[in-house]
C-alpha cells in the first residue's frame, strides 16, 4: 500500500477531541469527503481512522474522528500525518504529478545528466525543484519553458534550462 500525506496535525481543538489540521493537499475540500484516512506511525505502519466531519478554520482544517474522542487523545496524536492510500488520492490533470513523483527524478539537458531532484519547494508562484548535483544544489523553477517532458516509466525529467541558470 503506498500512502500519501494529506495532512498534519498540528493541535487538538476544543475539549472533544477535535484535530487540528495543517493541509498537505492543494485541495482542502476532501477533508470533507473521506471515508476514512490512516494515521502515518511510521514509515511502515499506519491505523486506520473514520472522519465524521472536517470544516475549514483559518489556513487549516478542523477534523472530528470517530475513534478520537477527548482533547487527550487528540493532543497525544499532535506532529504524525494522516494519509491516504493512493488509490484514494484525487485525480490530477494531465501533466500533473505528485510530489512524491517527481522527487528522485533524474534531471537531464540535451541527453545530459545534472543531477537528480531531492526536494520541491512550493513558493506559492510556481514549484521550485532543488536539483542535488556531485558538487552542488541548484535550483530549477517548475515552468513550462523550462521542463519539457517527464516520464516516470524512466524516471527522467527533461529540462531546457533558462540561460545562467548554473553560472
């Protein structure tokens, strides 16, 4: 089962047992609509939880669960993640990824490798990806006219990179 992190909980709310919520997701809406969301343990275990009601408050997420019932579990439950199987993710548009899927990716130019990206920043404007070469990181923003093809099959992203880019 591979897991996607929807979430962070940040803080209990109230004295039922309500979680705070820090999104992962471009699309705070579906807090609303699970059926059910695994809290992350480990890398390797999760436990599966039942949402009973999410509303949106500030920049996060209230969320009531059914097996959560007091500020003291809830404040117990504060940093893990909550995730979702991937089978159960939203669907993106085409020529959309997943962070997940596009970290490891190795970075070419003109049948060149640069390196292989290790991180993607979200500035809020476009994604940055920091590209981990042998000497150093550099960063390559996430346009169009710079990233010109992915393919996840070869785990490869091919780049045109803007002019001074690595001077």
């Amino acid at each position: 089962m591979t897991m996607l992190r929807i979430g962070k909980i940040i803080n209990s709310h109230g004295h039922k047992g309500e979680l705070k919520i820090l999104p992962l997701t471009d699309d705070v809406s579906r807090f609303k609509k699970l059926k059910e969301v695994y809290l992350e343990l480990d890398d390797e275990h999760y436990k599966l939880l039942h949402p009973v009601m999410a509303r949106e408050h500030k920049n996060s997420v209230l969320l009531t669960i059914e097996e959560v019932t007091d500020m003291t579990m809830a404040e117990q439950l504060k940093n893990y993640y909550l995730c979702v199987d991937r089978k159960d993710a939203i669907k993106l548009p085409k020529d959309h990824y997943f962070i997940y899927e596009i970290i490891g990716l190795e970075v070419i130019e003109n049948g060149v490798s640069l390196g292989r990206i290790k991180e993607v920043l979200q500035t809020g404007g476009n994604d940055v990806y920091v590209v981990q070469t042998n000497e150093r990181d550099f960063y390559l923003p996430a346009l169009k006219s710079v990233v010109q093809s992915i393919d996840l099959d070869k785990q490869q992203m091919i780049v045109a990179l803007p002019d001074g880019l690595l001077d």
